[in-house]
C-alpha cells in the first residue's frame, strides 16, 4: 500500500500540517447503522472509492469518464484531495464517498473542480477557510439517509477541528427527466431554489458554460434531487444559475454552505453545540 503524499503547504491559516488533520481514532462507527467512517489513509483506498464513483456516475447517471484506470473515476483533483469513505462494517465495502479539498490542497493544484464550471471570482475572500466538497455518492444498496447523514457529521468534525468555516460544490441534477434527456427538469428546480435560496449578490458566480434554462421548460413540478434537498435543510445557500456539464449528463448548481448558517438542531446533531 502506498501512503497518500504529504502537502507541502500549510491547510489553513492556523498553520496545521497534514498529519493534523485525521485524529488517531480516525475509523468511528456509527452506532445502530452497521457502518464505519473513515478518511482514506493509503492509495487502495481512495481506489475503492473511484470504483464506487465509476460505478454511480458511469453507470447509473452515464457519465463519460476520461480515466486511466478502467472501472474507476479518476480525475486531477484527486491526488490532491481528502477522501472520506463510509464502509459497511460486515463486508468492508466502500458504500459512500466524498471528496475534500483544502485551502492549501487547492492553491498546489491551482483551483478547485468548480472554478472549472464557474466564475467564482466574489468568492475570493472566502477562499482562505473554505474546502470544496465534490464526486458525493452512495451505493444504491445503501440509500437511507443512514450513510449521508454519517458523512456529514464527519465533514463536520472536520471543519470545526481544523477551523474552516465554508464549504462549496457543485450539486448534480440528471439530465435524464421521465425517460427523456432534457433540462427542464434542471431549469425548473433552478426557478424553485433562487426564490427560497439564492446567496446575496455578493458570493453569485456565473457558470462558464450555462445551461440554457430561458430555453426550457422552467415550470415543472418536480424536486430538486435528495442531495440537493439535504444541503438547503443545512441552511445552503445556491450561489447562481446551474452550469452544463455534458460529460457528466448533468446540470451543476453551485451551492455554498457555512458552518454559521447551520439550523440549531443540526449545529448540536452535528456539532453537539
């Protein structure tokens, strides 16, 4: 097994180096649902993950993956990134996975994914405390709310401990609506969430190649995807129109997400504040 590399830059303005950033107890179960939660410490794990992301992405959603390494979803931001992984505690599969980017992690590689999607130009001043969270995904098998739920309060954990404050992504709607591969779907819940949850214009960023939602059917009575819906119960905010990303056969909003905004009752699940 090979050990994932250390960075050679600080994560945040506090300092902390890598080694930092996992306490030694890092494998927690999580009591009552058979899983573990782990952050991937060598190579063949984050492996594991990029076999869960091909098969839910590729084979689920139809993405068209340039990858290397056949049967699994690899990009360039992965050498780069923290992989948290939830595991079925009988069979030690890999049934969740998240990724994380770092402050630090993200100026070694240049940017995050989503400045590749967007302008996040207004974002700047955010940027010192802020992780990108992408490639989110759970087996199918595995779809309770049980594993999310797990995930989340480890990135939790994460961002308190080695204090950050803002999380960014870009959160995937299908193209594919009732059989048909359309954005209407995409466009319509678009015009929901910006009535209810668009960010002050000052963090709004542009998508570098939009969806044309004034093209499509915005009027569909249609819900946003469970991702999605968890993110703004957590008090997300949607920072602009969705981007068009062809090779994933999705639209991508990007969404922002502070640890400040949280609702009191997931602060103290979470946070236990």
């Amino acid at each position: 097994m090979n050990e994932l590399p250390n960075p050679t830059m600080p994560l945040s303005p506090v300092s902390l180096p890598r080694g930092s950033l996992h306490r030694p107890d890092q494998v927690v179960a999580a009591p009552g649902r058979g899983i573990l939660v782990s952050w991937a410490q060598h190579q063949d794990e984050v492996r594991q993950a990029q076999r869960l992301r091909h098969q839910v992405f590729a084979g689920e959603m139809g993405a068209r993956l340039d990858t290397w390494l056949p049967g699994h979803d690899i990009d360039l931001f992965d050498d780069y990134c923290e992989h948290l992984l939830v595991r079925d505690e009988a069979s030690q599969e890999v049934i969740g996975t998240y990724r994380v980017l770092t402050p630090a992690q993200a100026l070694r590689v240049g940017s995050t994914y989503s400045d590749t999607e967007f302008d996040l130009t207004r974002l700047r001043s955010l940027r010192e405390r802020m992780v990108e969270l992408g490639r989110s995904c759970v087996h199918p098998a595995h779809r309770h709310g049980g594993v999310i739920l797990a995930l989340w309060g480890a990135l939790a954990e994460f961002m308190t401990r080695n204090q950050l404050d803002t999380m960014i992504g870009c959160a995937s709607i299908p193209m594919l609506h009732n059989g048909i591969a359309s954005g209407h779907a995409a466009a319509s819940i678009w015009n929901q969430v910006k009535q209810t949850h668009l960010a002050p214009i000052e963090y709004q960023v542009r998508p570098r190649l939009p969806l044309p939602v004034e093209e499509l059917d915005g009027t569909l009575e249609v819900e946003p995807p469970a991702l999605i819906k968890g993110y703004l119960r957590l008090g997300a905010k949607v920072l602009g129109p969705p981007a068009w990303d062809p090779d994933f056969n999705s639209a991508d909003l990007p969404m922002l997400m502070r640890i400040q905004d949280l609702p009191p009752r997931y602060r103290k699940h979470f946070l236990g504040a």
